[in-house]
C-alpha cells in the first residue's frame, strides 16, 4: 500500500494513454452511517477486479466512490440519538434543526470507510466522491422529475400502500420486499348478521326469524373497524349451512376446511350473483355513525362481486376495507363505497373508534396485541364464529423493524406499468451474471411491477420540485427542473432589493435560498421558503411537503454523480439529447448484491428507460449474501462471525479477496463465511506461490536480465514446454472468464495453475533441473521465472498486494505489474496454436499414471524414498501419444516420481509374486539389499536437508556432517554413498566421531547423531 501511495500508482494507471477507449463503471453508493461489513466487501472486491483487468486491457477505467445521504436509514438514527419517538417531536425540535443533525450524522465513519476500502485492495477514487445531499445533485433529481412529468409519467395519486407507522411514510413496493419475517398472527373468522336474506326454493331455512350471517375470514382483524363492504365471487358456488338454529354461508369449495370442528347441515346452494346487493348489519357502532357523514353511505354494508374473491383460503367471502388494502380501494372507486381511515398515519386508532382510540394497531413490542382486544369484543358480541393462529410472511419495515400496515395514502407516483414493455425489452439485452436473474428474479419482478411511489412525508431527503397553488378553486401545479427556473420564479414575487435585505438569502444564487459556506441549501426547510404567483390565478404557489425516496436518488446516480463534477449547468430548456452528451452512459459494468435486484438495480433501469428508452448497464455481477458459518444471518447482537479488519490483518486481504471471488457468492448464492476457508485460500493460493517464488530466487541468484524466448522452447525440457503451453491456456481461460465476468471461474484457473500444475507437478519434477549446473539449469529458472512473471499479471485484478510482490521480487521490468499489459500477447496465440497441445494430453496421462502407482505404494505401504525395480504400463489403455509411444522425457518423469528403476509398456500386466497393480498399471515391490541400501540414503538425505533448515542454512552453504553409528549397516551404506549423500546435502565431508552432540534420528528403525557444522 505504501509503496502504491508513495508512487502514485493508481493515478499512473489512470493517466496512461488508452489503447482500447472508455469502460464505464457505475459504484453503487453505500451509507457511511455503518461500518463495512462482508457484503460491502464481497461487492467491493468484484467492483475492483474488473475495472483493474480492463485497465491493464487498455482502457480508461475512471472509478468515483459515492455516498447515500438521505432517507430514513439515517433520520432513524438521529431520532435514536436525539431521543425523538414521533415525527411531531422532529417538527416541534424543528425541521432545519433536525436535518441540520442528519447532515452532520451522514459521514461519521467515512473515515473508517477511507481507511478499509484501500486496505482491502481495492483502487476506487475516495477524495472526488459524490454526495446524494449536494445541490447539484438534487438539482439533477428534479431535472429528471420535470422530464418524466413532462412525458406524462408522473402523477399524484391515492393507493393503498405499505405504511411503517413509526416512521409514519409509505415504503415502495420494493422496499416491501427486503423485510419480510415468517411470524405468528391470529386469523378470525367473522359473523357479518345479513338484513334481507330471501331465497328461492334452493334454500331450506325452517326458522324464517333465525339468524342468518355471512363468514368471512382475516388475517388483520385491527382493520376490521374499517370494513364498508363484503365481496364475493360472481361464479363461485356457495353453501347455506346449518348450525343449532343459525345458517351460515360459505363457499362450497371452503366448507369442509372452515367447518373442521364442527357438526352442521347443508341445507342450501346459491350462486355468488345471489348473494350480491344483500346488506349486512355494521360489526360497529361507532363505524355506522362515521359512515353516515359520507356522501356515498348508501353503498356501504353490502355485498358485491369481485374477481379478487378466490376459494383457495378464506371462506370465499372478502372483508372489504377500502383504506387498508389495493383491491379494497379499488372496488370503492368502482362502486362509490365510503372510504373510512380509522388510523391515523402513526399507527394509532383515531378518537372516534371509541373502544380503543389512541391505540396502536400493530404494537412492535407485540404486533398481536390489538387483534387480540378486537377479538375479544367480538366474541361479547356474539359475532365470532372462530379463531386459529397462522404462520405467514409480513413485512416490516426494512429500516426500524416496525411491522408494517396497508394503508391507502397519498403520493408521488412514477407510471412503470406503462414503462413495462420497454422495460422488459431494455433487460432481454443485459448481461447478467448469474444468467438466470435476467428472467427469473429480476424479469419476473419487472413482468409483476406495479407502479414506483417515488415520494416520502418526511425531511432529510431531496426535496419534490413540485409547486402547488394555494388558490382551493385553482389547485395549479408547476414543476421545476433546475435552480435556474427558481430564480426566474422566485423574482417575480421576490425583487432583488427585498431579496439582499433578507440576511437568510442571496439573490445572486438562489432568490429565496440560504446558503452554507459556499454551498447552496436545497433542503427543507429552506426550500419550503420558496414562493411564486401562480400565472393562472395569480394565487401565491407552495411547495408540497414531500420529499424523494432515497431510491430514486440513487436511481439518479448515472446523470447526478457526472453533472455534480461538471460544469455544465442545467435550465428550463435542457434536452435529454444535450444532457447524454455531458454524461458518461450506459455504464459498461456495475455489480451489486442480490437484494439490489428490486432495489438499485431497477431503479436505475426505470430511469434508464424513461429517459433513454435502454438500460443504464450493460453487465451487471450480482453477489449473494454473506451469512454466518452456521447458516444464519451475520449479527453483531449473536457475535456470530469473525471481525473483517482482524480476518484481514490475520491472512492478509488477497486471502480474503480470492476466498470470497472464488465462491458461489459471485454469483449471487448465499455464502456460509468459514474463516477455515480463508486460511486454506492463504496456503493453498497465497503461501503456495510465495513458497514457489522462494525456490526460484534460492536458485536463480536473483537473474532478471534475460530474455526468454518462445521461438526456442522446442529444444527445451518437455517439463518447460509443457508448463508453457498450461501458462498459456490458463491465460486464455482467464481472459474468458473475465471478459464473461465469470470470476469464480477465473479465480479457479489461477488455483489450477498455482497448485496443480506449477508447485505440484512443475517444480517438484523440476528441482534436480536447478540442482544441477548447466544449460538445463538456466532453462529451468528463466522458464519459471516467466511462469512467474505472467502469473502476477493472472493474480494482479484478483490478488493485487500478492501480484505485485510477486512481479517485483521476480524481476518484473515496470513500476507496478498494473501497469502492465494483459498477458494474451502474441506468444499466446502461437504456443495454443502449436502441437504442444498434444504434449498436455500426454502429460495428464503421465500424472494419471503416477497418480495410480502412488496409490499401489499406498496400499502396500511402501513409502516413495523407497526405490522399486519397475513399473509396467498396459499399452491398450495408455496410448502416450498417436503412435502409441513414450515420447523421450516422458518416460523419465515417471521414472523419477515414482522412484523405479525402469519402465515398461507392455501389452499384458505382469501376475504373480511382487507384482501389485490397478488401473492399467503394475509394481514390482519386492525390495532387495541394493535398494533398500538406495532407500536409506534418500532417508538419510531427507533428514539432513531437515536439519539444515532448522538451522537457516541456504544452498550457498556448504557443511562438514559428523556422525555416529553403533549398526554397521548403515554405518556401511554411509561409507558407500557418500560421494552422493555430500553432493545431496551441500556437505563437503562426511566425518564418523565416537561422541557427537547433536540430532538424534533414526532411518529406518536405525538410530544415528548427526551434527552440522557450516564451513
């Protein structure tokens, strides 16, 4: 990082020519309210890789952080702080106080967030971020608003929607979504007393003066003060049923699942037309009093037809409540029932619901709570007929965990039905990786998507840029689209010298808005300040109270983040023609988590779409979540995860980075955190290729001077012509992959070059080579060290620390390995386009034998430093190459890995005595004197060289052995090969003392002492 800072490395990556142009990359905003957990990481980590490999590409990859300010995430926050329950607190504390509080509140940690995001690796700009809450970011926001409303796809509308009532907003229908729960709640059927029950003979009622009462079932009884009306279906079967003296009616298809617990008699059937028009007494007093004020009382407390009535739960007859819910309301319009609201915007019964004004009707300490008190008073007025508790799914709200309730309110809508066929035609040409979000989770969300409520009652957000005359009989509306317009707006009710009077104000930036430093204050208060004439009443025009959902500001993102850094400025005659060419749009890539598929996301394709009729991202990575080891959801509450900053000092970020990119959570499955699995990534990825690099600079003595030459590899070890051709066709793979944002699929090549073919096949068949002295040995480093080279350009988007001590301590020629170019040089091309590939088909027979005779060892328990006479290789299954023969090299890499003496292909394996074999291979593992002689010596050897490390010796050391043996027989094999046991073990003498003080070890069961002294 240091050595990143101090010579600007980053920056050179950006200021380097570009060869290829653009690639435009969009960064989701994060709140800095909270500090960066593992889902911040994980979506971090792919945000860095793809711009670092497209740079190396050749492209102009700029990268600008950005911070979410608004909305209630942060509000929540000060409310807790300033101990604040209702928004009637927050207007009596004061709106300018208040979000004067937010807006000090929104960067706490964005020190942290500079301090983390660099130490995780990742490269993105942090001093020239963007902020939602800057002026010429919302300016943006309401040059977007006047566009769409322009185009006709803005309205003001009354639906039911998802309230939170301590909040007291409504939430978007996708912002439903992110907070569902599986709870509890008691469901009720209900007894609704019917007035002028009169049917034909199809109805057999002995008692005409019994009790005749519809059932209807919910979930929700707190709405049931509310209801105006039941619905049935029109072609629905329903049955007249008898029970001591009192009929009730019920869908057909329902009664045997309503009825369970009780003894009753059909005694009647009737179509759902024949319910319709019959009328029904009031469940409340106090409800039949509030309905005689309305205009349309008459329509209330009857039954009527709805295609919304099903029998697939329920009784197959609806409570209909139009305040509380969408098909409720809007059955109302179409009928002209009364719409009744008995709860206030908090939650809270109002004062006419005698019984229990002031009330909330969905507690958070205990959502059932109110149902319960309803339930009671149904059952003292004998209008209960049953109760039974429910598992079912409810929304709370996302941010402060309140449980949510319908609620049919007003608010600012953008028209997205309209908008769906092009919608879903803009995403048909998305990239998304997984592939089946495209139309599963995401096209089945736009296919269901209802129109976007854009507009919050409350205070930190963007302020709406709509003006509302105050003139009742003119109800004028005008919308503005920049601060230019409110200054041509303003001055015609505020002249300039009443406007440098006012010491709130400055004329030269905005008629009527205060300003901050240098900063204008688009926010509430300030901007509810604003006034003009209206130009058809001359009445005087307000603002509207609401504000933007923090959705659609980041929606925003593409054009807000570009305009808030340019100097082009905004005014009543922008075109979206002319604002496209001061933006950088459609982004080549953005990535995000999967909850962002009904949030960002869409938001930014709806925009897209409205503007620009396309996609404001052409690929798109979407990451799952991040849970816990045991399954659950990470909670800071529970401790149930290891803490980030520790995991990373501990293993270091690349371990991290490579453990998380190479999961299933790029591509968007959940992920169960292990930290075990970030240690194995360190071993197996990270020290693996450090312990690789250690072999190559013990051997190399540092040579970096060279050039190696793919024009003359053929000559060479078949071992370095075929680690070329790996190289090469990992580097192919890895390009694929990447260029398919695939980078789990990457991640794993790198793992395959690393571990399966580099460190387990390459060096370790490939150490005598450097041993050695002479051509062989060069060729040997200078291949490896080129294996090296290239692999720290593989690792460099993924594992960025890891590549560039890998590049720089193997000699890499530039400043930084990012800013080197891509590996797939010309090289490439000619290495998988030569006949070397036959050569890799060889070889995975080659270690597929190998495999197997390891195993036959296993088996007999013979261990490798054990030599064995021969092995036999059944011509029939292992045809090497066309010919059917051993290529020259191949025969002896199977010679020295697996410690044999000779290697035979024949046409029928060897039976009989010492003969052991599986798979088309056959050893001969009868051990006579010679070898078990050559088996010590390896032994020997092998201790030796384990001393030698113990005590930090380097291969430029050389050593005098003294030893001391009391059996003859190794004191024998000693004296026999210790020509080759010195050369083994870098020793210049072997020396037999009678008192050695050193290391006891034993070979074989044979006891010796061995001490080492360093020449």
């Amino acid at each position: 990082m240091k050595y990143w800072q101090d010579n600007q490395i980053f920056q050179k990556t950006l200021d380097r020519t570009s060869t290829e142009g653009d690639f435009i990359f969009y960064d989701g905003p994060p709140f800095a309210t909270g500090l960066p957990h593992y889902g911040h990481i994980i979506a971090s980590a792919i945000k860095d890789v793809i711009p670092r490999y497209k740079t190396m590409c050749g492209y102009q990859v700029a990268r600008r952080w950005g911070w979410d300010c608004h909305g209630l995430p942060v509000e929540n926050l000060i409310e807790q702080e300033l101990k604040l329950k209702t928004k009637k607190d927050i207007e009596t504390l004061g709106i300018g106080e208040f979000n004067q509080a937010c807006q000090a509140s929104v960067l706490r940690y964005a020190n942290e967030w500079q301090k983390f995001i660099p130490r995780m690796g990742r490269w993105v700009n942090m001093e020239n971020d963007y902020e939602t809450m800057s002026d010429k970011y919302i300016e943006m926001i309401w040059w977007i608003f006047k566009e769409l409303h322009t185009q006709g796809l803005i309205y003001e509308g009354y639906k039911s929607m998802h309230l939170c009532p301590r909040c007291e907003t409504t939430l978007s229908n996708f912002e439903v979504t992110l907070g569902y729960q599986d709870v509890e709640d008691i469901s009720v059927y209900v007894k609704f007393s019917i007035f002028n029950f009169q049917f034909s003979n199809k109805v057999k009622i002995q008692n005409p003066k019994a009790e005749v009462y519809f059932l209807a079932w919910t979930t929700t009884p707190w709405t049931l003060p509310g209801n105006m009306a039941l619905a049935v279906g029109d072609s629905i079967k329903y049955q007249v049923l008898s029970i001591k003296d009192q009929y009730y009616i019920v869908a057909a298809a329902r009664v045997k699942e309503v009825m369970k617990n009780q003894e009753f008699e059909v005694v009647g059937e009737v179509n759902g037309s024949e319910l319709v028009g019959l009328e029904y007494a009031p469940l409340f007093d106090f409800t039949a009093e509030q309905v005689k004020k309305d205009s349309n009382a008459k329509s209330a407390f009857k039954v009527y037809a709805a295609d919304f009535v099903s029998t697939e739960e329920g009784t197959g007859i609806v409570h209909v409540a139009p305040a509380f819910g969408e098909d409720d309301y809007n059955l109302s319009l179409k009928y002209q029932i009364p719409f009744v609201q008995h709860v206030n915007s908090d939650g809270t019964f109002k004062d006419y619901v005698s019984n229990w004004a002031g009330r909330s009707v969905k507690p958070k300490k205990d959502p059932s709570e109110t149902d319960r008190e309803i339930i009671k008073y149904l059952e003292e007025h004998s209008l209960l007929f049953s109760t039974e508790k429910v598992r079912h799914s409810y929304p709370f709200c996302w941010r402060c965990d309140s449980p949510l309730i319908n609620y049919a309110s007003s608010s600012w809508f953008v028209r997205v039905i309209d908008l769906k066929e092009r919608l879903l035609a803009a995403n048909a040409k998305i990239n998304w990786v997984p592939e089946h979000l495209r139309d599963g989770r995401f096209g089945k969300w736009l296919e269901g998507a209802r129109d976007w409520a854009i507009s919050r009652s409350r205070y930190w957000g963007a302020p709406l840029p709509v003006w509302r005359c105050q003139n009742p009989a003119c109800n004028e509306l005008k919308v503005v689209g920049s601060v230019k317009e409110i200054v041509e707006l303003s001055l015609r009710v505020t002249n300039r010298s009443e406007a440098i009077s006012n010491s709130n104000v400055e004329i030269a930036s905005v008629a009527t808005l205060p300003r901050n430093d240098t900063t204008m204050d688009l926010h509430r208060p300030y901007i509810d300040q604003v006034k003009f004439k209206c130009n058809k009443c001359d009445g005087e025009m307000q603002r509207v109270p609401e504000v933007f959902d923090c959705w659609f500001e980041s929606g925003a993102m593409p054009y807000a983040s570009e305009y808030l850094f340019s100097d082009y400025e905004l005014s009543a005659k922008t075109t979206r023609e002319e604002l496209r060419s001061h933006i950088a749009f459609p982004a080549d890539f953005i990535a995000e988590g999967i909850d962002q598929t009904r949030g960002w996301f869409y938001t930014l394709l709806v925009l897209g779409v409205a503007l620009y009729d396309e996609s404001p991202f052409k690929n798109v990575v979407v990451n799952g979540i991040i849970l816990a080891e045991n399954g659950q959801k990470m909670s800071k509450r529970l401790k149930n995860y290891p803490d980030p900053q520790k995991v990373i000092d501990q293993y270091g970020a690349d371990a991290m980075r490579f453990y998380l990119l190479s999961s299933g959570a790029v591509r968007g499955e959940s992920l169960n955190f292990s930290e075990k699995g970030v240690d194995e990534v360190y071993k197996k990825v990270v020290l693996l290729t450090l312990n690789v690099l250690k072999f190559w600079q013990t051997y190399s003595d540092k040579i970096s001077n060279f050039q190696f030459l793919i024009s003359k590899l053929q000559g060479r070890s078949i071992l370095d012509r075929w680690i070329i051709w790996c190289l090469a066709s990992a580097i192919n793979e890895v390009t694929d992959s990447l260029e398919k944002y695939e980078i789990d699929r990457a991640c794993r090549t790198i793992v395959w070059l690393i571990d399966d073919l580099v460190s387990t096949w390459y060096v370790r068949r490939s150490r005598d080579r450097f041993k050695n002295e002479g051509q062989d040995k060069e060729s040997a480093i200078m291949t490896l060290q080129f294996v090296l080279q290239e692999l720290s350009k593989l690792l460099a988007p993924i594992a960025p620390f890891l590549a560039e001590y890998l590049y720089r301590e193997s000699g890499g020629k530039k400043e930084s390995v990012h800013l080197e170019n891509w590996g797939q040089g010309k090289w490439v091309q000619e290495i998988t386009e030569s006949d070397d590939y036959k050569l890799d088909k060889q070889m995975e027979q080659v270690r597929q034998i190998c495999e197997i005779g390891h195993r036959l060892r296993d088996e007999t328990q013979v261990k490798v430093r054990q030599s064995l006479r021969r092995c036999q290789i059944l011509k029939s299954k292992y045809q090497i190459n066309a010919e059917g023969q051993i290529l020259n090299g191949i025969i002896e890499l199977i010679v020295d890995e697996l410690n044999v003496k000779e290697v035979g292909i024949v046409e029928t394996l060897p039976s009989g005595e010492g003969w052991i074999s599986k798979d088309g291979v056959a050893l001969y593992t009868i051990i006579d004197q010679e070898l078990k002689a050559e088996g010590l010596v390896r032994e020997l050897t092998r201790q030796i060289n384990n001393l030698r490390k113990k005590q930090g010796l380097t291969i430029q050391d050389k050593v005098t052995v003294e030893y001391q043996t009391v059996e003859d027989a190794l004191k024998q094999m000693i004296i026999k090969s210790k020509q080759e046991l010195a050369k083994a073990v870098l020793a210049s003498d072997f020396v037999e003392e009678e008192n050695v003080e050193g290391a006891e070890i034993k070979v074989d069961g044979l006891l010796i002492i061995i001490n080492l002294l360093k020449n």
